[in-house]
C-alpha cells in the first residue's frame, strides 16, 4: 500500500525532519557489507555530516572524514586502533580523533549512528585522544531543577572537543523551560518515545526513529507526549569562537 504521497519528513532553511519512511540507502566508499543513510551532511547546510548505518554481519565502515562519533544502536560492533580492540554493544559509543587509523566491523547485524565533523584546534592543542563509552553508566545531570528532564554528556567539556554530544531523557510531559535560539546547530536523533518539536515557527510530531537538524539560531522546542520517556541523541558544535 503506498503511502498516497505522504511523510513527516520535512525541510526547511532551517530545520530538515528526516523520518524512517523516507530513509533511502546508500554507499560511501570503504564501507562494505552495510547500508548508509545520510541525514546531515554540508549540502544541506550543516557543517558536519550524520549518517546512520545498517551492518550486515561482518560489514565494516571505511576511514572517517575529520574526527569520528559513533553511536551503537543495536548489534556488536568492534572497534580496532593500534593495539586495541574493544567490542561495542547497544548504547555503547566511541570518540574517534581525525586521521587515527581504525576498523570498525560488526561481528553480527548491527545498527548505528555516525556524526563526523573537521577538527578545529585551538592554539595548537588537540586532537583529545580515543574514548568509549557506555550511555547508561555516563552520570545524569537535571538540565533545570528537577529531575524530569535529564542530560548526559558523552565527551568531556574540556576546551580540546569542539563538539559536544549529549542524551537528553524526558519523563512523560516533561519539557524544555524555555524556546532555545543560539549559535549551536543540532544534529538529533529520536531514540525512544516521543512528542512535539516546535522548530522555527512550526510545530511537529516526533517520534523513535526520526532525525532533526537544526541551523544555527532555529528557535527550538521540545516536549514529551505519552506514556513513555523520550530519550534523544543530540550533537551541537561547542567550545570554539564564532569567528
Ligand atoms: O543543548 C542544547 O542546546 C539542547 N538543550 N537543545 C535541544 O534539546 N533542542
Ligand atoms: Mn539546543
């Protein structure tokens, strides 16, 4: 049954929703025995590229372009540098530093998010060296005075990392105190539940699965609806002068 020609999927100047009905797969090069589908990326105007990626098993990823975050949805995942190798499993992340030779290869049918950006020094300092993560160990901080809205902040804030990339999880109704407008850009991706995301001046249904740019300066908005938490992944640019 087709869909009658319609999606939530949506862009603007502003802000692009990307959901899961649109999703068209696609290749880059060294990436073998998986599937790619690039939500962010500089020709629709974000300075640094997201994709998530489908692994058959045995599928690898090739070299990153700049720096490397990379996100298990689901599967096992083994990342290899230098003498190191370290199995990666659902919420389970990594921080790759630019031009480190590594191998990322799913030992099973995996899923996964990827955000790469150009490293941007400041003098002279960096690149922060490779790290992983697991989501849930990572301490949760209340965004405002209660513990409705929780942040996970999964790089250090420390002046080498010029992104930052955070969880934020919403008990049901739970929402942002305020419509945010800064210098950031965001890439998002809805990991459970759902709600409203006002962007710009519009205002949409969300749910797991979809994913949200946001340019600088797009007023934005979020509230949870249901009778689940909502839970997204969330990268911004940080740390670095606007000029
Ligand atoms: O970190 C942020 O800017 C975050 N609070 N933005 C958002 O959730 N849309
Ligand atoms: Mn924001």
């Amino acid at each position: 049954m087709h869909n009658l020609g319609h999606t939530r999927s949506v862009r603007r100047a502003s802000h692009f929703i990307h959901t899961p009905d649109t999703f068209i797969r696609t290749q880059i090069p060294g990436c073998s025995k998986a599937s790619v589908i690039v939500h962010a990326s500089p020709v629709l105007g974000a300075n640094f590229a997201q994709y998530s990626v489908e692994f058959e098993v045995g599928g690898a990823l090739g070299s990153a372009s700049g720096q490397r975050f990379f996100y298990v949805l689901d599967g096992t995942i083994t990342l290899e540098s230098g003498a190191d190798t370290y199995t990666l499993v659902e919420n389970d992340y990594a921080y790759v530093p630019q031009e480190a030779e590594h191998t990322i290869r799913a030992l099973q049918a995996s899923r996964a998010t990827v955000i790469e950006q150009k490293y941007r020094s400041v003098n002279g300092e960096g690149p922060p060296t490779l790290l992983v993560g697991h989501e849930p160990s990572v301490p949760a901080q209340p965004l405002t005075g209660d513990n409705d809205l929780l942040v996970r902040s999964l790089l250090p804030d420390t002046i080498t990392f010029d992104f930052a990339v955070n969880t934020m999880s919403y008990a049901p109704g739970a929402g942002l105190s305020m419509v945010e407008v800064h210098v950031m850009e965001h890439g998002l991706l809805m990991l459970e539940g759902g709600g409203i995301y006002r962007l710009d001046d519009q205002w949409y249904p969300v749910t797991a699965g979809d994913f949200i740019w946001m340019a600088p300066y797009c007023p934005q908005w979020f509230g949870a609806i249901g009778k689940v938490p909502a839970k997204y992944l969330i990268y911004k640019d940080w740390n670095r002068h606007p000029l």
